[in-house]
C-alpha cells in the first residue's frame, strides 16, 4: 500500500492500512465501497477522522482469522486473557507502545 497509513492493532499483531479516503476506498471489498463514499462524504468535520478510521476496521487483512476467533471467544463469555483499561495502571493505559 502507498501513501499515508496507520497501523491498527490486532489479535494477531500490528497491520497498516491506508490512511486516505481513497486508499480505504480502494482496500475496502468492492461491495462496501458505495456505503463508505455516501458516509464519508456526509460526514460531519469533527467525525471525518472517526469515520475514517472505523472503515479502516473493515479492511481485509492478514490478521482477520485471529480476531474473528477472539471476538467468537469473548462473544461466548470467555474473557480469559482479555485485559480492560481499568485494569491496568494509569501509566500502562497511556502508553501506545
């Protein structure tokens, strides 16, 4: 991928995905395309990067199977190994690292 990107952070590790309005157009399966332009196009400004960012999620990426079998886990109420923010320290919960 070329241009400007971001990296999320998944089950299976770090992924970068594009960071434009055009490059999560063009990564995003052909089928949400449309849905993405209408709601991009139409948001307001304070949400674009919100917006943005959350059509990023629906990139397919290498990482995809790992993530589908956390959330299956956490969706049947295994919470094993799952960490909330509340629970780490202030310091922790800071660091993007």
């Amino acid at each position: 991928m070329a241009g400007h990107q971001q990296t999320m952070y998944m089950e299976g590790g770090p992924v970068q995905v594009p960071a434009t309005i055009r490059g999560v157009r063009e990564a995003l399966p052909e089928g949400l395309r449309d849905e993405f332009i209408e709601e991009i196009e139409n948001a307001a400004p304070d949400q674009l990067q919100f917006t943005l960012g959350r059509w990023a999620m629906n990139i397919p990426t290498d990482n995809d199977a790992a993530e589908e079998a956390l959330l299956g886990r956490v969706r049947s109420g295994d919470f094993s190994d799952v960490t909330f923010a509340e629970d780490l320290g202030d310091d922790e919960y800071r660091s993007a690292g």
